[in-house]
C-alpha cells in the first residue's frame, strides 16, 4: 500500500505541477467522451415528455448535471481554503482560487440551462421563476463572483489568499441556510415542476454521466488553472525560472 | 472579559456621537429607500394599495439592507487610517471580543435605529400593527445578523480601492437568507400559515452568525493589516 | 523555558520577509537583552517597518521566529501583548477625542491601572492640553500626545518605529532621555530612526538591514 509519505511529497507546488501536467490529458480525454456520450443519451435515448415539443426539455439533464457541480464544487473550494488556512499549506490556497472560476462557470451554465428549461417545460412566456434550485444558483453564482473578485483586487498574494479562504469558509456554512431560503413555503411558490414521479433508467444513466462529465472536465480545468497560478506566485523560485528558462 | 467589551462599545458610542452627521444618513436613507416606492406609485388604486402592503416587508427589508451596507465602510476605516486598529489589536485580549464589541456598537448605531423606525414605515405602506410587530421582530434579529456579517466583509477589504461597492458584492449574498426569512416571516403571518418556520430558522441563522461571524471578521481585520 | 537570570529577552531566528514579491530581507538573526537600546538601520525600503510589525506580532515573518523570554510569541501572544508597547508610523490618536481621553483609553485598553493623566501630558509639554480634542493639534503634537503613552505605561519591551518624526529639538533630547532611564530600569527598546540618536550613558545596539545577511555591530 502506497503510504502517507508518498502521497505528501506531492503537497508541495513544485512536485505537484509535473503531476498535476500529466493528469490533465487523462482527465479531458474522459470528459469529452462521457460528455458526447451523455449528450446523445439526454437528448435522443431519453423518453418523449407527452404533449411537450421541444427539444429543448431535454437540456434538464445538463442543467441538473451544472448545478450539482457548482454546489459540490463550492465545498470543495470551501474545504481547500479551510486545509490552506489552518495548515498554511499554500498549494491548497492555489487549489481553492483555481476551482472558483470553473464553480462560476458550472452556476452560469445550470442558470442558464434552467431559464431554457422552464421555458421550454411549462411557459413559452417564461422568463425567471422564483424556482428554488434558480435561486440558490443566482446567490451562489454571486458567492463565486464575491471570492473570485476578491482576490483579484488584493495585490498581495498572501492576503489573497487567506482572505479568499475566510470568506469561502463562511460562504461553506451559509451555503445550506440559503437552500433551505429558498424552500420555505410563501403563498407565491409555484407547484413543484420536478419532471416525473419515477424516472426511467435511461433518463438516471443520462443524467449521472452528465456529472460525471462535469465533473472530470472540473478537475482537468482546475488542474490547468492551478499550474497557471503556481508558475505565477512561485516565479521567484528556482525550479519556475529554470522551467521557463528551459522553454525560451 | 466583558470589560473589555463595554470599554470598546463605550469608544465607538463615544466616537459615534461626536461624528453624528454619519449616524443620520443612514437612517435618512433608510427612510428615503422605503418612501421611494409608495412616492413612485402616486396616487393609488385600492388595487395598487394592496400590492404595496404585500410587498411592504419586502421593501423594508430590502431597504434595511441596502442602509446597512452603506454604514458598513465606518466600521473600521476611521481606525485604520489614524493607526488606531493596530493598537486595538495589540491589546492583551483575544481580537474577538474587541471586534464583537466594535460590532455591537455599529449595531446600536446603525441597525436599532432600523428597528425603531420600520413600524412608522410600515404604517406608511399599510401595514397592520400587528403585522409591525412582527416585522419590528424580524428586524430586531436580523439585523445584528446584518452588522456581524457585515463586519468581515469591511474586515476583508480594509484598505482596498473602491472597497464600498467589494463589500456589498461579498455580503449580499449571505445577506439574502437573513433577508428571506424576515421579509417571509411577516407574509407568513399576514397570509396565516404561520410563521413559525420562518422565525426558527430567522433565530438559527442568528445563533450562527453569532459564533462563527467575531472569529470571521476579527480574522479578516487582521489578514489585511498584516 | 528560559533560565530567569538569562538576560536575553527578545530573540529573533532567522527571520525572512517578503513584499510584493519582494524579498525585503533574510535569514535574519539578533538578540536583545534587558537593559539595551537596538537601533535597525537601513535605506528607505529595506523593510525596517516590516520587521518591526513582524516583532510586535502584527505581521507573519515568511520564514523564522521570534521568541520573548524563551517561548515563541505566537504560542504566548496574550502574555508577550502585554509586556509590549507598539508605536507604528501613524500617531494612532482619535481626532474627536481629548488628549486626556485617548490617554485614559489606550490605559484602559491595555489594563493599565495606574494613570496621571495630566503629569504625563505635561512630560510631553502638552500640559493643558488635556481637555483640547486632537483634530485641533499640529502633528507634531498629536504624535506627543500618543508618546505621552511611554510615561504611563508598565511595559518591558518598546518597539518604536521614527519616534522622533516631527518632533523638535527639545523633545527629541526629552525622548532619549526617556528611552535612557527605561533601559536602565532593565527594559529594551527597538526603534528606527532616520536622525542619529545618542542614549546618554546606554550603548545602542545597531542592527543593519539591506544586506543579505545582518549581523549587529556596536555603536
């Protein structure tokens, strides 16, 4: 069995950057082809929805796979931060401030994804709905913006970091109460519009590959974020000068 | 312990009161902010002045928020820029207790008088005294709630440029729940399903700003005085 | 655990700062003993403010530690806080308050009981200042009225950065005088200063930053 000490001698940026360089193709290959693979399930093998046209229905399968990712991503981001504040490793702080853009992205694609939902399930005049997985995605899409924001205005590095963690570590805590926010019972909520009581097997598969392509496509882009971030905070260190230096 | 933390509310009243235009404007806006809206409608329908009462916890709500986050950059800027944070931090007592001091005094200065006022609004809208009262309630607790969480959104952009506008962007998200289930509570009453759901979780969201949120923003303060 | 008759108070390891991708200074080492003056010396930049704010606990070194009376001052902090006196760049004084009340205020923050207001004030030659709000005074008193702190205050180690900034001939001579008879008493101080400086009857200690490695040579 691989033993602690191996694990942890990639815990440092200057070990884990070759690492993190060779995951990458692996983990894009993967996505690609479960994305293609998930794709053509959502909208060709899933079932008909009676009395509905559009294709467009179909697109639910993105849209649960996006927003399941930018929640599950924020706890990652939030427990990365927390790992790089108490332990002041400072790869965990890189790790936390590369996912926090693909998270972004992942609440922008299920926001997105959504509104052609609703649209295309119920209202042709749909335009936004106090729908509580929208909602929750507009505050958390907002959460991403606020961290990612964050440190870009602060210069310092090391601020930035530690910063971006607090906030994370709150955002990580509050994140629950604003869900349930969001479900409590008003005279406004709109009928539950969860498509089918039991869904068919097909639509299950179409909709875990989806996340399941998300989620490595999180992982290769993160990786590559993170490989950004570490030439540019390390870039006074040896082994960055001697890996530009050998590309020039 | 608690000395620590009357002597620091004791300052910030004292200083509070000596800079009295700053109080004023945020209870000015407030008050602005609500009125807005029954000023824009004109004169009403009996129609037009039912969705204003619908919406009245809402708009004082909304308004609330928008008052406290103007306040929120006097929390700690006047004590950096004359040098006198660094002193505060040096003080042989946990950071903490001086920030949760430092944040009840902006609370009594800037969210109570929120609290006090709301009822007169509420008339304003047509709300019912009852219904104020519950809405006076709500206020009551998620205000503290609005100053503490506030106090590390102005902690984390201490110095920074532009750092109003940063801090509404990081503190308006966790704002909205507080921002829910009070305006929720008080159409929940209105509507009679109860808002004993709303309360509950109005008083846990309270309970946990109020552990996690001094550690937060005393944390905050001193990354960015480092 | 330090030996209580060991006389080395502030022991500072290989400390490393860096700013803005800067690497300001490293692997620097000095000691101060009870009883001594340190003067750190250096050109504009070279990071004498950052390692003083590094000394008093304000900032993280990037690299070493520094230890009062044989323990770490992250592990003692609360104990070291109080054994401190810090004065940075800024006179750290609140305009809309009296002198007398930023006097009594910083006390009482700090848990200091005993407090002459008024013969303090006076030692600064701000005598009947004491009830004049601070936003009224030149800068020069204003940064008198934050040193009126050094004669009401209990604490063994004072770290001082430019003390003597705005102030005139006649303070200056008042402060050196001051910073004498504390380290006589067996207190330490560390302070900056752009104007040279002479404690009667103390030997400063001159610690020099700029070069990659500092080593403290005597006056």
């Amino acid at each position: 069995m691989l033993n602690r000490a191996f694990w942890l001698q990639f815990s440092t940026p200057k070990t884990f950057y070759p690492v993190a360089g060779k995951m990458i193709p692996v983990f894009m290959v993967l996505a690609v082809l479960s994305g293609v693979i998930g794709l053509y399930l959502s909208f060709f093998e899933t079932p008909r929805v009676a009395g509905l046209q559009k294709e467009a229905y179909h697109i639910i399968f993105v849209h649960v796979a996006a927003s399941w990712m930018s929640m599950f991503i924020y706890m990652i981001m939030g427990g990365y931060a927390m790992l790089g504040f108490i332990l002041k490793a400072r790869l965990s702080g890189m790790m936390a401030s590369a996912l926090a853009p693909t998270g972004a992205m992942m609440t922008f694609i299920a926001l997105i994804t959504g509104i052609i939902w609703g649209r295309a399930a119920w209202n042709p005049n749909f335009t936004w709905t106090p729908d509580p997985r929208l909602m929750t995605e507009l505050v958390l899409f907002f959460l991403y913006m606020g961290f990612i924001l964050l440190q870009v205005v602060i210069d310092d590095a090391r601020r930035a970091m530690r910063a971006g963690a607090i906030l994370a570590i709150v955002g990580v805590v509050f994140l629950p109460l604003i869900f349930f926010a969001v479900k409590l019972p008003t005279i406004h909520q709109p009928a539950n519009i969860r498509p089918g009581h039991t869904m068919p097997v097909v639509s299950v598969v179409a909709m875990l590959v989806m996340v399941f392509s998300f989620w490595m496509y999180s992982i290769a882009a993160s990786l590559m974020r993170v490989r950004a971030i570490m030439l540019e905070q390390e870039k006074r260190t040896a082994w960055v000068q001697q890996l530009l230096g050998a590309k020039t | 312990m608690l000395k620590i933390v009357f002597t620091v509310i004791k300052r910030d009243l004292r200083l509070a009161m000596r800079r009295r235009a700053e109080l004023l404007t945020v209870i000015f806006f407030f008050i602005i902010s609500v009125s807005l809206f029954p000023i824009a409608m004109g004169p009403e329908t009996e129609q037009e002045a039912r969705m204003l009462k619908e919406i009245a916890p809402i708009i004082i709500w909304i308004s609330a928020l928008l008052a406290t986050m103007l306040s929120l950059g006097q929390m700690f800027s006047s004590d950096y820029q004359d040098g006198t944070l660094e002193q505060l931090i040096l003080i042989p007592q946990p950071f903490s207790l001086i920030v949760f001091g430092k944040i009840i005094a902006h609370w009594l200065v800037a969210g109570l008088p929120l609290v006090l006022i709301a009822p007169l609004l509420g008339m304003q809208l047509g709300l019912s005294v009852p219904e104020q009262l519950v809405l006076m309630l709500t206020l009551l607790m998620g205000t503290p709630a609005l100053s503490l969480i506030g106090a590390m959104g102005a902690g984390l952009t201490l110095g920074l440029r532009n750092s109003n506008i940063l801090v509404s962007l990081l503190v308006l998200p966790l704002y909205v729940p507080v921002m829910i289930y009070g305006a929720g509570s008080v159409e929940a009453y209105a509507t009679g399903l109860g808002f004993k759901a709303h309360m509950a979780l109005m008083s846990a969201v309270l309970l946990l700003t109020l552990i996690l949120l001094p550690w937060a923003a005393a944390t905050a303060v001193r990354i960015s005085m480092e | 655990m330090q030996a209580a008759d060991d006389p080395i108070l502030l022991n500072v390891k290989s400390l490393g700062c860096v700013r803005s991708d800067r690497q300001l200074f490293a692997d620097l080492s000095f000691s101060v003993n009870a009883g001594q003056a340190a003067v750190i010396e250096g050109r504009n930049g070279s990071g004498k403010t950052s390692l003083l704010r590094i000394l008093a606990g304000l900032s993280e070194p990037e690299d070493g530690e520094v230890w009062w009376r044989g323990e770490n001052i992250y592990k003692e902090r609360e104990a070291y806080i109080r054994e401190l006196l810090y004065f940075g760049h800024l006179p750290a004084v609140k305009g809309e308050l009296t002198a007398g009340e930023n006097l009594r205020l910083s006390t009482v923050l700090c848990g200091e009981s005993k407090l002459d207001a008024a013969s303090a004030l006076q030692e600064v030659d701000l005598k009947g200042f004491e009830d004049m709000p601070t936003h009224y005074l030149s800068a020069g008193q204003k940064r008198r009225v934050a040193l009126s702190r050094l004669y009401c205050s209990s604490a063994t180690l004072w770290i001082l950065d430019e003390p003597l900034t705005a102030i005139d001939v006649h303070g200056v001579a008042k402060i050196e005088k001051t910073i004498g008879e504390h380290v006589k008493r067996g207190g330490s101080v560390i302070m900056t200063t752009h104007q040279s400086i002479t404690i009667p009857g103390v030997e400063i200690k001159k610690i020099r930053l700029g070069a990659t490695k500092s080593s403290p040579t005597h006056a």
